[in-house]
C-alpha cells in the first residue's frame, strides 16, 4: 500500500525531506559557525555602528557598515538572516560585510524578534518599519536613501518577499520605490508546504498565515529587479520554487534572474553572495550600479 501524498505528489516522509534543510548537510553547525565567525572578524576590521535603535523594541537593532573614504552617498544593501525564523540575529550576519564594503556599497545586518516571540507577519511588519528608518536616516551615516537594496536568506528571503508587497506610498508616505532591488536566496515563494512538513510543530502556520507572507499567493506590489539564488544542490522543491518565483516575477513584466552556483547547499550558496569573485556577488553589484 502506498504512502499517501501530502504535497505535489510526495508522501509526509519526502515532504519532510524536501524541506528539511539542516538535515541536507552532515552538521550545520559547521556553516553557522563559520558565519559568525566570520562576522566578528567583519566587526573587527571594519568601521562599525553597532546596535543602532530602528525602533523602540528591543529587537529593533541593525549594525552598520560604512564606506570608508566614501566620495558620496553609498548605495545601501541590507542583509535578512535566516535561520527558519526562530534562530540566529545581525551578529551571525555581517559575513559579507568586506565584500561589499570593499566595493562600494553600506553594509546594514538587521535584528528582528523571532518565533515563538513573534508572528511571520509581525516580522514581516518589523522589516518594513526597519528599512522605512533607513529611509528616513541613513544619509546621516553616508548613505544613500535612494539606493536601498535588500537581501535574504532562506527564512529572510521569505522576509524579503514580504517587504515586496510592501506599498510604500500608501501605507508609510515613502516613495513607492524605496527598494531598489531585491535578492531572494535559498528562499520559498509558496509556505504551504511548510506547513505541511515537520517543520510547522514550530512554526504553527495557518493557512490564512500562508496566504499572507507567500510571495506566490499573495502578489507583490515592487517592480524592481528581482535576483533569485539558490544552491546547485539544494532540494528539488527548493530548486523548484526559485524557478518559479523567477518565472512568476519575469511574468509581471520586472526584470529577473536566476543563479545556481553548480555544488553550493542550502547553507554555503549564502557564503557564494559573499564571494568577490563569484558569479552571485558581480549579480548583486550590477544591481547595485557598482559593477566593474
């Protein structure tokens, strides 16, 4: 007798693979270390305003990085950590920090309150007021507010989508455009799934929650340049939802693009976004506008 299917034809047991990132990896601690690690020799070798108030919650932090020497305003790239919505902050954040300080652009880690603290969509709502700050105030540190871009990983990305149906004007008074670009990495256009898996005992998503922070059910209201990353090895429903919020973005008419870096997982094609010389990072500077 065969197994009943939960989602798109798999069975609970290769749903729950499917969408079972740690368990892709021998030991993830191994990449979570190397990001912080990495991100304390960031704060240790750079210009840093550390845990600067965006709110009055006390997770509302975000770390900042400067140019140094800067001629004029930076373009800004804000980084949306991942870690299944429930682990990790702005201090396992800064990893790609030199990268892109080193070629021009403010490097911003955001902090965030995490589940069970906090719904996806207060998360969500918490983002938004974040870059609705920055907007407001980044220039006083060297950047340039007209040239806010965003980029998530894994849950962040998931955050990163919700920032696109963001409507600016009417709901802050900013300009509809606040976001410049977006950079959605190892992330899932569609949660149902999610919910569906092993990984809801935690989550408690509903399928109206589903319905609200799902890129692919709900609709965006951005229409700025969408970069979509996701490792060579990841799943093949992860493989499969970056193809279609690629897909689905191009379909609305706004300029997309889908990178795979052949053998990066779940956990080290976030470390490829951090590479110089990677395919990924020259994507993201030429959005950017600091391509070489």
């Amino acid at each position: 007798m065969s197994a009943t299917p939960i989602w798109r034809g798999y069975d609970q047991a290769e749903l729950d693979r499917q969408y079972n990132s740690r368990g892709s990896v021998p030991d993830v601690t191994v990449y979570l270390r190397e990001y912080a690690e990495r991100s304390a020799a960031a704060k240790a070798s750079l210009a840093c305003m550390e845990n600067i108030a965006y709110g009055l919650g006390d997770d509302d932090r975000l770390d900042l990085f400067p140019v140094p020497g800067a001629r004029g305003p930076s373009p800004v790239i804000v980084f949306l950590h991942g870690g299944d919505w429930r682990a990790l902050s702005k201090d396992d954040s800064a990893f790609a920090a030199p990268a892109y300080v080193g070629a021009g652009a403010m490097y911003v880690a955001l902090d965030f309150t995490l589940v069970p603290q906090a719904t996806l969509p207060e998360m969500g709502a918490q983002v938004r007021r974040a870059l609705y700050w920055l907007w407001q105030n980044v220039a006083l540190h060297g950047g340039d507010p007209s040239r806010i871009h965003i980029a998530g990983h894994s849950s962040g990305a998931n955050l990163v989508g919700q920032v696109l149906m963001t409507d600016w004007e009417r709901e802050f008074g900013a300009p509809a455009d606040l976001v410049k670009s977006a950079c959605f990495m190892s992330g899932l256009g569609d949660l149902e799934p999610v919910r569906l898996s092993f990984r809801n005992e935690k989550l408690n998503l509903t399928p109206e929650v589903v319905a609200e922070v799902s890129l692919l059910r709900r609709g965006a209201v951005a229409r700025c340049p969408l970069l979509v990353a996701v490792g060579g090895n990841e799943t093949e429903d992860y493989l499969r939802q970056s193809r279609e919020v690629t897909d689905w973005w191009a379909a609305r008419g706004a300029p997309a693009q889908l990178i795979a870096p052949a053998g990066r997982h779940h956990f080290d094609a976030v470390l490829e976004w951090a590479d110089p010389a990677s395919a990924l990072f020259k994507a993201q500077l030429a959005l950017l506008g600091l391509a070489k």
